[in-house]
C-alpha cells in the first residue's frame, strides 16, 4: 500500500543518476524493513528523519532530530505514527521529553540504520561523515558502541558508492569507525566502549564471502542488536555482480535484522532501479534518495513526513474512500 506517489514514477527517478552514486539506499532499506509485511518499520521511518534533516540543512542537529522523534510518537490526536517500536524509544521520549542530550539507552540497531543517508550525503568527506553519524546517535544514545555502528555503517554505504566491494569495503568501514571511536573516546557525552564492536568488524573481515550461516554462529548476535550491522556488513560485502541474488540467500537465514542492513547495502549499490519486490511509497524513497545523491538541499516540495507516517499508519482523515 502506497500512500504517496511522487510525479513520473521510478523509470522518470531513473534518468541523469549514477548508479554507484547510492541514491537507491533508503529504497533498499525500506524494503528489507517492509519484508513480508505491508509497510516499512521504525527503521525505515527514523532513517527518513535523518534523511530530511540533511537534505533541510546538510547536516545534522540533535534537538532537531529529537523533536522529529517525538513527532513520530504523538501522531494525529495523540495516536503514535511509529510501527514496530523499538523498545526503547516511547519510554525515552516519555521521560527525557527534549531535555539535555546524551541521556539516551543503548544498542538497538535502529541507532545505525538511521544513518544511511550520511554515508550518501557525505561519500566524499569522512569527517563530516563521522561527525554527524556520532551526533545522530547521540541524539538519543549516549553509549559509544552505538556511535561507532552508525559512522560504521554509514561508511559501509559510503564505500559501496564509491564501488568498493569485499574486503575492501569492510577494511574502509572499519577505518571510519576507528575514526569514530577516536573521537568519542574520552568524550563525557558518551560512556560504554567500542572496541569489542571494532575488534568483531575486524575479525569478521578475513570471513567476507564464507557462508552467512557460518558468520552468524561465530558472532552469534542479538537480534536487533550492534553485532546484527557488523555481521550483516559482512554478509552483504561481496555484492555479487546480481547485487539483488544476495536478497533470497540471506532470507534463508530468517533474520530480519541482516535483511535490513543488506538490503540497505544492496539500494545503494544498484542505485535507483525497480525493486523485485512491492515497496510502499517507493517512489518517496527513491526521490529522497536520488537527492541525497545530488546532494540537493531541497525539501520543502516532498510530501509531508509526519503526514505520509500518519497515513500509512492510521489511514486519511475520515478513512480510505
């Protein structure tokens, strides 16, 4: 179910894009977060705020990424916009309202899946890369593992528009959260350390191209957890020359939290194509997306996110006609 159809279509969104340029990363996480279901989750909706953000200001603000969340949670008369909540995020909202920063929970990778659109944004600039994955962390996670999986993955997509592959690509991601652990080390925002995390992505970069399977027993991660993205990352590092093959391989291993990351990995690879399976409001995605890639500071003509949300999630005023 589409609530929102951006003019022209995905073969109109397809033309003057390269296709290593990572426009098709929020498309792909939208549909790893939909699976089976009839909407994209949390994951999908919070990585669009961090979307907007960026295309409103080129960079990230945490009051403001705060104050989006707690947006999503009121929803029309009170009713919350966010479907499949992560655990932590209604109690936080409810007892930090948008007071003072860095008083956050931790894990949860949702903290990580919301920077995809950094790793498009910033693709060539690492620093700034870092510095906003880290303050969109922070704006409601105050431990430094998370920090570190967010500039992770987003140098993951990163790389990936750039064309790095395999172990290359998990040697690149692994350099960009060392620059991140640097610098929230020591940082009194933060607390927790993230060396484990960066020790894991490191040993898991000599298994690139072992079966997933066999990845997933040795890291044996939560579900839902930092180790699912640095797994994941693993998993998906090959990009086979049919990036879209790795979808059903992974689907074997019934984890939902891998599909996510991987198809993140596999939208940003292929760029802006038709996805093979239904995606609701896939050409919002793919539009946000496509001006990611350009890096065009437009948003005011895009749909309303906190209206799409209430939609999907509540139907129209008065119900669907």
């Amino acid at each position: 179910m589409s609530v929102v159809r951006m003019s022209g279509g995905m073969n109109a969104l397809s033309t003057n894009i390269s296709r290593d340029s990572g426009a098709g990363v929020l498309l792909g996480l939208a549909a790893g977060d939909q699976g089976s279901g009839a909407a994209y989750g949390h994951h999908g909706q919070l990585a669009m705020v961090v979307a907007y953000e960026m295309l409103r200001h080129g960079g990230v603000e945490q009051v403001r990424i705060r104050e989006a969340l707690s947006r999503l949670t009121g929803g029309r008369s009170g009713r919350s916009r966010v479907r499949g909540a992560p655990p932590w995020l209604h109690s936080y909202l409810e007892q930090e309202g948008l007071k003072g920063l860095g008083s956050g929970p931790h894990g949860g990778m949702d903290v990580a899946t919301r920077a995809v659109s950094i790793g498009v944004w910033h693709r060539n600039h690492p620093l700034d890369l870092v510095a906003d994955s880290v303050r969109a962390a922070n704006s409601t996670h105050t431990d430094r593992p998370s920090a570190v999986a967010a500039a992770v993955l987003a140098g993951t997509i990163a790389g990936i528009s750039h064309g790095q592959y395999g172990r290359d690509l998990v040697a690149g991601a692994w350099e960009v959260g060392q620059m991140a652990k640097d610098r929230v080390d020591g940082d009194p925002a933060f607390d927790g350390d993230a060396t484990l995390l960066l020790d894991s992505l490191k040993y898991l970069s000599s298994m690139v191209g072992e079966d997933p399977s066999v990845i997933i027993e040795r890291i044996q991660p939560e579900r839902e957890s930092l180790l699912s993205v640095i797994s994941a990352i693993a998993i998906g590092a090959p990009l086979h020359q049919d990036p879209f093959a790795a979808i059903p391989e992974v689907a074997l291993l019934r984890r939902r939290d891998i599909d996510i990351v991987i198809s993140a990995m596999v939208g940003a690879r292929v760029g802006l194509v038709q996805w093979p399976s239904s995606v609701a409001n896939d050409t919002w995605f793919a539009e946000t997306g496509r001006r990611l890639a350009d890096r065009k500071k437009r948003v005011d003509d895009l749909p309303d996110l906190f209206e799409v949300e209430d939609r999907l999630s509540h139907g129209p005023p008065g119900g669907y006609r």
